[in-house]
C-alpha cells in the first residue's frame, strides 16, 4: 500500500482554501440570512459547496498533470456537483436536526452527505466510478468529521465573541477546517482502498501514483492531455504511446505507438501487450513506474 503524502497535503490545502471561498461567497452575498430556514441553508451549502467544489476539483490538472485543460475541466466538475451537494446536504442536515430535535450529530450528517457530493466530482469528471465511490466515502468522513469540528467550533466562538464577529470568526475558521478535513480524507481513502495502481519511480512524475480503476477498462498513457495518465514534457513519449486494458480481471499493457518495456527476473523485454504482475516495472519514454495490486489473480 501506498499512501501519496503529497497528493494527501496538496488537497488539504486546496480543500482548506476551497472552504475560505465559501465564507467569503457567504460574507459577501450574505448567506441567505434574511431568508427563511431551508432557504438559507440552500443558498449557504450552495455557496460553501461552490467555492470548496472548485478549489479541490483543481488538484489534478493543477499539480498533478500540470494542465490547465484538466484543471479548468475538474474546477467546472466540482464547482457544479459541489453547489448541488451543498444545497442537498445541508437540507438533509436540517431535516435531520429537526426530527431528533436538536444536536451537533444531525448538523454533522448533513456536512457529511456535502461532503460526499464534492468528493465525488472527481471521479464523476474522469468517468471513474470506483474512484467515484473513494472520493464520496471519503467526502463523507471529512464532512462528518470537519463538520463536527465547525459545529463545534462555533459553538465555542459564540460564547466568547458578540454574534458579528463570532459568524466571522468562527466561520472562517470552521469552514477552512472542514474543507481540509474533505480534501484530505478524498485522498486518504483512495490510497487505502483501490485494487491497483501505479507508483512512478522516476520521470517527470516521480514520487506520483496512480489508480487503475477496473470499471473504467482503458486508461490511454501519453503526452497528450486528453491521455488519462498524462506525461507533459516527455520529449520521449509519444502522444498515444501505451494503454493498460482491464481485462477478465488482469490490467493488460499494450504498445500503441511507441515502445513498452516491463523488468522481470532482472531482464528488460520489449513487449506488444502483457498482463501486469504485482511489482513489475514498466519504462514507458522516460518514466518507469511500478504495478501494484491487492489482487492475487493480478
């Protein structure tokens, strides 16, 4: 198992930046606060969800592919899916809180059902629905947990600071809180769930991992970054240059037009199409990564 710290701290902080937006949308449109109960939880978790949505659907083209393509692409996906979430958990959490009659679980929930809507815009965008599943699972636990911290949080500011300030103060930090709390549990859950994936040991995207998603079938590996592993800059790297199939249970890797080598037994082969093994090594232009899998069949 591998766990991508980096990946883990990058969308923490574009989680925490995501939730900063929030309160600033909210601080600034004023959050509903004139409007009655639903309403104002509809304008505010359409807000929250907006900003916090966006600013993790960035990740990937912004540090991980480096494309400002894929960036604007997961930006608008998670923008979109997170003013829908939003608008939709915070109902649910009110609904809730109304029913049992008051207390922070009910207003948790809530933050969870957004945050498995926002931590789902990433699979969503790229079409990946195991991915999908991680990043609402994950979604939810961040939401849960950040939600519970901001709920209390608030709580805590309230009783120390005239109301004003107490909204700002209180927040602005609580909502930063709980965008971290999404965007590192997004990754944290994906790390420790997915069957397969790749770890890149040197190349342009040393130190990156991948996750093969078996639903997904065909992820196409090239400069280009319409490439599902994208390598920008490989001057060695053909813009169509390689596939790994999922195939009746194994990821099959496939030359397309340039040259796959896979290390076994200490030998480097050149190869037209293979089943990958756990631990092979595979040189694609300048890269080489390594195929992981939980599965024995693999």
């Amino acid at each position: 198992m591998k766990i991508d710290f980096l990946a883990l701290s990058q969308k923490s902080l574009l989680g925490g930046l995501g939730g900063l937006g929030g309160w600033g949308l909210i601080a600034f449109l004023g959050g509903g606060s004139n409007l009655g109960v639903y309403a104002s939880d509809l304008v505010t978790g359409g807000l929250v969800g907006l900003a916090l949505g966006g600013c993790c659907g960035l990740w990937a083209g912004l540090f991980r592919d480096g494309s400002a393509r894929r960036a604007g692409v997961g930006a608008a996906f998670g923008a979109g899916i997170g003013l829908v979430g939003g608008m939709i958990g915070l109902v649910i959490g009110e609904a809730i809180f109304g029913l049992a009659g008051g207390g922070l679980a009910p207003r948790a929930l809530g933050w969870g059902f957004f945050g498995a809507f926002v931590g789902s815009s990433e699979g969503l965008a790229q079409r990946m629905w195991q991915k999908l599943i991680y990043g609402a699972y994950g979604g939810f636990l961040g939401g849960l947990i950040g939600g519970s911290t901001y709920e209390w949080l608030f709580g805590i500011v309230r009783l120390l600071f005239e109301r004003t300030t107490a909204q700002a103060v209180g927040g602005a930090i609580g909502l930063v809180l709980l965008g971290m709390f999404i965007g590192g549990f997004v990754g944290l859950v994906e790390d420790l769930l997915r069957e397969a994936w790749l770890v890149f040991t040197s190349g342009k995207l040393e130190g990156q991992t991948r996750t093969l998603d078996a639903t997904q079938h065909v992820f196409r590996i090239g400069r280009s970054d319409l490439a599902e592993i994208c390598i920008l800059g490989d001057a060695n790297l053909a813009a169509k240059h390689a596939r790994i199939v999922a195939e009746g249970g194994q990821f099959v890797i496939e030359a397309v037009e340039g040259k796959v080598q896979i290390s076994r037994d200490g030998k480097w082969l050149s190869i037209t199409a293979e089943p990958l093994r756990n631990g092979d090594l595979i040189q694609i232009g300048s890269s080489r990564a390594q195929f992981y899998s939980r599965s024995k069949r693999r």
